[in-house]
C-alpha cells in the first residue's frame, strides 16, 4: 500500500513538473553539498544543506522536500551570503544552521534558522545571524547577531549551528560548536523568542577514558526517552582522524558523558558526518551525509544517505536502525540465486548469477548463520569494483564487521581501521541482513541495526559475492532502488 501512495503521488507530482532528484538518497543538481540537517512539517519532509552557488567556497543554504522523506526534489537556495553581511565570506564563507518552531507559532506562524558567518583575516571569529519562514522554503534575513561570550568561550574559535531543543516550560535550549575557555568542549544557551539567544556555562564532556580529540562539533542533541544524548563529530586535524561519537546527560546541562556502549556511532570522514536528530511522525529520526571518492581523482562526491531512526534500547544505548519509510526505496524485485561450488568446503566467494542495478541502487536481503566461538569465521560480502580490488565486509558476529579491499577470489583481505564495528548487540545465531548499494557506497544492517556506511574504493560493478562459498547465506531477495537511473558521479568539470 506504501508503494502504490508513492506511485500515485509520483505521477501525479510529474504532471505538475516535479520530479526526484538522486544520489544515495540524494545529491544537489547544481551545487557543492556539505552539512545537512532536516525538518518535517504537515506531512512534508525538507532536506537542508549547506551550498556552493561557484568553486568550493560554501555561501547559502539550498533545501529539497520530499512527500516520503525518500524521493527529494531540489526547491533551489533560499538562503544566501554576501560580502554585505558584516563579517565577509572569510575564507570558509557560510557555516551550518538548523531549524526550528518559533515558541509563538500558534499566534506568529513563523519559522526560524540559523547560519554561521565565518570570520576574515581581520576578525578571525564567526557569529551566528538568523532568518525566518513561514512556508519552510522561502527565507527572510533577521538583523540579529548571536557572538561568543567571552566570560566562558574563547572568541577567535568557530561559534556556529544552533541545534535547538524544547525547553521546558517553553523557549529552547541550544547546542553549538563552540570552544570553552576552560576545556574542550561545546555550546549552551537558551532563548525564550527563538532568535535571541543567551550563552551559559559549557557542559563538562567525560570521556571516560577514550582519547579526547581536538576539537568537536555538535550535530544534534536530544532527549529520548529520560536522557539527553549529544552527536559529536570528533576530530583531530593534525592526524586526520575524525569519528563520530555519542555522550550522554542526565540533564540538558550536562555533565555529559561518552555512552559505554556503540561509542562511535558511525565511523566519520572520508565515509560519512554530521548526524543530527529531528523529530518526525515516525519518532526521532537522524539525517547524516555520505561520501564517494570519485576515481580517479579521489574528489569526494557528498550524498544525503537514508535517513535512520534512533533507538534506544533498553540499557539506554543509542543505535542507528533502519527506518521504516525507506522500504518506499524498493523498487522492482529481482531474482537471485548464488553460484555455489559443487564443493561445499569450497572457501572462494559464491557470487549472484546475474549483475545487480547499481545506476538506480540495488537493495539485498537475506539471513546469516553464525557458528559457535570456536567456529573459524564464514560469511562476509564480496563487492566486485569496475577496476582494482573489491569491497568487502566480513560478518564475525551478530554484534561486529571487519571491512576494508580483498582480491575476487577472496584472498588478500585488508582491513580499513574505520570499519572495526561492533555494536555491542547480543549474541544470536542466526541474523537478518540488509545490504544498500549505490555507485561506490554501501550501508550494511543486521537485525535492522546499521552497521558499517562504507565507500568502495571503486565504483560497483554490480557483482555481488559472499565468502567461503556463501555456506551462511540464506533467504536471499533484491530489489532495485526506486530511484532514476544515474551515472556514477565524475571527476570531469
């Protein structure tokens, strides 16, 4: 029934000129893409990003909707920057926003966003200005200033993106990037109007024995059920190192501490960033971008990847899970069937009879069987790249992944230190698993659990593989994506 809505709106949206726009779920038509955050409002999803009108110098906001939080139209740049707007573009021209309600909405209707204004060679810090919507597509500039304070905050650092959160009571809290005077950290304020904000006291960040990193950025904050939990890309410019992280609070204060399970909630650049939350008819929701190194120059290619839902188990660990409303993603089935060897103690990869659609994205289901402890390991994928060596995860447990490049005939196998994932599931014998694959990038989910966001080191080929001749598979089903047909992203101009 979800599908035949999504085949009526479609046609029915083509006849007035709207049609989807792709990626892995989506890419810009005409613009640089980098941070990402999304809003939902009477029945319409709205997809924000920062934009690059020429060059690689970010200066607007551009946004697409979608009837499904699936199929995105690009709706065009609301929001852009000039050399009027007190501050200059600087170098790195405009930073990240995030939108939220106005706390009068019943009597005002409006709508408010933020945006960062990168400081000059003159001023070295940025500050935050806002803007106002009562439709969430068309944008109008606020004269109103948001700067750090200085009794708590460094002001020759980043003070950018405002993630709201309801305050109770009313007004909102914030959460920004920011650097405390005192100690690494983030952002906090609050404001009673929704455009005027007033700082506080930085939380305390425990990170409980992990290596702190240099810096962090906040991609979102929120309470679910009776804990906050903040979204921190981490990182470490010196070493290129940079993850994505969870903490948690008691309070929306702080202290916040780094989660004791699935830490690292997604393994950062050059794969993904910037995880936020937004809530939605179907709970919290989180949006995150992916990357594709576009062969041969290793540019990467920015993607809005499907959007995830945040659950929270009962020990209140946060993990990202498949989302209900990405199964409008499916497309036409295809049948499938794994070229075994004769020989059952064959340890070459089984691979699938036929090619899969990897232009619109092909969706493979299917259930694995572990072994006991002591069993050597078996199952793992095999993704076959149009040049060099293929992609491949390995499946150790119901819990953990290894990935990294392997030789076709599963030999060679290396691993990438940003795909040790484990989970921290429980064990079980026997898992459900979902492959996503588009151009060169892949999200894996077992038990609707995501676990690796992963980019080949090479576009697809569309050949599809599972280790030690496939003896853990079962149940396999496919669809291809209902998507447009897409050429891989290219380096040319």
């Amino acid at each position: 029934m979800r599908k035949l809505r999504y085949i009526i709106l479609t046609l029915v949206l083509a006849l007035s000129g709207w049609a989807p726009t792709a990626a892995m779920i989506f890419k810009s038509p005409d613009n640089q893409m980098w941070d990402m955050w999304c809003y939902h409002d009477k029945g319409t999803w709205y997809l924000y990003f920062l934009s690059a009108s020429k060059g690689e110098q970010y200066d607007g906001f551009s946004v697409a909707t979608s009837p499904d939080g699936v199929h995105w139209h690009f709706a065009g740049t609301p929001v852009r920057i000039s050399d009027k707007v007190k501050g200059g573009l600087g170098n790195n021209g405009l930073g990240t926003g995030h939108t939220w309600k106005s706390p009068h909405y019943a009597q005002d209707g409006k709508f408010f966003s933020d945006f960062t204004v990168n400081g000059n060679t003159q001023n070295p810090s940025s500050y935050m200005r806002f803007v106002e919507s009562r439709d969430l597509l068309h944008w109008r500039h606020l004269d109103i200033e948001f700067r750090a304070d200085p009794r708590w905050y460094k002001e020759d650092y980043r003070w950018d993106c405002i993630k709201a959160m309801a305050r109770p009571g009313g007004g909102y809290y914030g959460y920004w990037t920011a650097a405390p005077k005192e100690r690494l950290g983030f952002g906090f304020g609050e404001t009673d109007d929704g455009v005027h904000w007033r700082a506080l006291p930085p939380p305390v960040l425990d990170w409980a024995g992990h290596p702190a990193p240099q810096e962090v950025e906040v991609g979102g904050v929120e309470k679910i059920g009776q804990k906050y939990f903040a979204l921190l890309t981490a990182f470490t410019r010196s070493k290129g190192d940079y993850r994505v992280v969870t903490f948690t609070a008691d309070h929306p204060e702080g202290p916040f501490r780094a989660a004791s399970k699935n830490f690292e909630v997604l393994p950062g650049l050059p794969y993904s960033w910037f995880p936020g939350f937004f809530p939605s008819p179907d709970g919290m929701l989180v949006p995150h971008q992916s990357m594709y190194r576009i062969p041969p120059s290793g540019k990467l290619a920015v993607y809005a990847a499907p959007l995830k839902r945040a659950d929270v188990d009962q020990e209140g660990t946060l993990r990202f899970a498949w989302w209900r409303g990405n199964e409008a993603l499916k497309g036409a089935p295809r049948a499938v069937r794994l070229k075994r060897s004769a020989d059952n103690q064959a340890t070459t990869p089984a691979f699938l009879d036929a090619a899969l659609d990897v232009r619109r994205g092909t969706i493979l289901e299917g259930v694995v069987t572990f072994g006991d402890a002591s069993s050597p390991e078996r199952a793992g994928l095999v993704i076959e790249c149009v040049d060099g060596p293929a992609g491949a995860i390995r499946f150790l447990s119901a819990s953990a992944t290894l990935g990294g490049t392997i030789h076709p005939d599963g030999s060679g196998f290396t691993i990438d230190p940003l795909q040790r994932i484990d989970r921290d599931l429980p064990a079980k014998h026997e898992v459900p698993f979902r492959l996503l694959l588009r151009h060169g990038m892949v999200e894996l989910y077992f038990d609707d659990i995501l676990m690796n966001v992963y980019s080949l080191p090479m576009s697809a080929s569309g050949r599809i593989g599972f280790l030690n001749n496939g003896a853990a598979i079962t149940g396999l089903k496919a669809w291809s994506m209902a998507l447009p047909d897409e050429a891989p992203p290219s380096s040319a101009p």
